[in-house]
C-alpha cells in the first residue's frame, strides 16, 4: 500500500499534439537523441520504504521501449532524471557440474562456485572436495591443450 502519494507536473516545453524530439551533446561528446513528453508523475512509497514512481503521458507519442534497472535521482525542486544503467554481461561457465561450477570473469580472474541444499549440509565436505577436483582435472586437460601441452 502507498504511504505517501506526491503529484509532480511535467514541464510542457511545446504547445503541439507532437513531443519535442532534440539531439544534446553528453558530458563524455556522444550525441543523444531527448524526447520532452508532457504528463504526470505520480511519486510514492510502499510500505515497506521502497520508493515507486509511474509517469503517465498526456499526450500520444511512440517511442522504443525498454525495461532496465535505472538510476533515479528526484530533486527537491519536483525534476527526476531517469538513466538507465548498463546491463551486467555475465560470465559463462567453463564447466558446470551438478553443484558447483568454473567460470573467467571480465577481470580475468578464475571462480569456482559451490552450492548444495540445506538437506545436504552434511555431504559437504566430500561433495566440494569431488567437484573441486574434477574442475581442476578438467580445467587442467584444457589448459594443456589450449597451450599445445608445452607447459607442465
């Protein structure tokens, strides 16, 4: 349930059925398309803290649309700027067992995650020393031939 509910107008830039599409210069020189849309914003809280925002347009406009995790920034003057943020690329794992897995990441670091269910809390010793070995069996098979089998 909403806690608090703030209305915020949008400013109209243009009196036109069509919204105001501009190209800007950012702060590191790319250009970017920005399209004005007049609407309401309708900011709010859920009780559990968690800040909500919905924007409904007032006006018919087409745009590309997108879902993302964005960066939110509301100013005490009523402005929001929205930004979305970069997607994360996830690593893909090199060799994946049945509880664990070996995988590079973008720093080139190498990680071996290790997960098994509560109800198997007492086989942990046996089934990570298993797993670990058989990644490091294949890991090392692979180096050997990535390498041509110079290197011991």
């Amino acid at each position: 349930m909403v806690k608090e509910v703030y209305v915020v107008k949008m400013a109209k830039f243009r009196h036109s059925l069509q919204p105001q599409i501009r190209t800007i210069m950012t702060k590191n020189n790319k250009k970017q398309s920005v399209i004005t849309i007049d609407g309401m914003m309708t900011i709010g809280k859920t009780k559990e803290g968690l800040h909500t925002a919905d924007f409904v347009s007032s006006e018919y406009v087409e745009t590309e649309a997108f879902t993302g995790k964005c960066n939110v920034q509301m100013m005490r003057d009523g402005n929001v700027y929205i930004t979305e943020l970069p997607k994360q690329q996830r690593n893909k794992p090199m060799f994946r067992q049945d509880h664990s897995s070996l995988s590079k990441g973008q720093n080139g670091r190498y990680y071996f995650v290790f997960t098994l269910p509560e109800e198997l809390a007492g086989e942990i010793p046996e089934t990570l020393v298993r797993e670990a070995k058989e990644a490091a069996r294949k890991f090392t098979k692979a180096f050997l031939e990535n390498k041509g089998g110079t290197e011991k």
